[in-house]
C-alpha cells in the first residue's frame, strides 16, 4: 500500500493555512475599502441634498431630517464607518447664491468615526 507520509500531510496542510491566512488579510482590506466608497458616496450625495435644499428654499436645512422630510434625500444613510446615523453636521458661514435668505442651518455633513483611513486620513475630515 501506498500512501502519504506524515511530513507531506503537514506540509499540505501549512500550505494551505498560509494561503488561508493571505486570502483572510485580503478580504478584511477589500471590505475596509468598500466601507470607504460608500461613505465617500454617502457623503457626496448627502452634500449634493443640503446644496440643493439651500438653493430651492434659500436658506439651509436646519438638520439631515429636514432633507429626507422636503424629499431630497429617501433616507438619511447610516454611516458605514460606525453603523449609525450620527453624522456630524457644520453650520453655515457662508452663503450659497447672492439670494439665499439665511445661513442659519447646517451646510456640511462629515462622518463621526474616530477611525483612519487605509491612507492614514481620519473619516472625520472627510
């Protein structure tokens, strides 16, 4: 009878732990970096809602509700990095057009994770 011995059996099964372990370390990175893009998107959309509601009612949205409530947004997201809808919003000092009535109200949103991106950038300067 032939078979394999033990060295061969523990060498297979090293090989495959090592590449366990390589494919592991990929899949955690690949899903951090899909968490980046969707709050990258999530931001740029909800950006894109408070630009717009400022422009048509000329003055500010004084929450991320106030968006979803004038249907400019279907729902205030939940933010990828902290699994919440905690974003934090920056007031206005500044005015959108020559027209616009008030700069009370919010005109940024930022994420509200204390954690870094695979570049090193905090998500809350994002």
């Amino acid at each position: 009878m032939r078979g394999f011995t033990l060295l061969e059996l523990a060498i297979v099964i090293t090989i495959i732990i090592i590449l366990a372990t390589i494919g592991v370390g990929r899949f955690t990175k690949s899903m951090e970096m899909t968490r980046e893009a969707a709050l990258r998107d999530d931001l740029n959309e909800m950006r894109k809602a408070i630009d717009n509601y400022t422009l048509d009612k000329k003055t500010p949205p004084g929450s991320l509700d106030d968006l979803k409530d004038a249907e400019y947004l279907r729902d205030v997201p939940t933010d990828p990095m902290t699994h919440q809808k905690d974003w934090n919003t920056e007031a206005c000092d500044y005015q959108l057009s020559t027209d616009q009535d008030s700069t009370t109200g919010i005109c940024n949103v930022r994420s509200s994770s204390q954690g870094a991106s695979v570049d090193g950038s905090l998500y809350s300067t994002w």
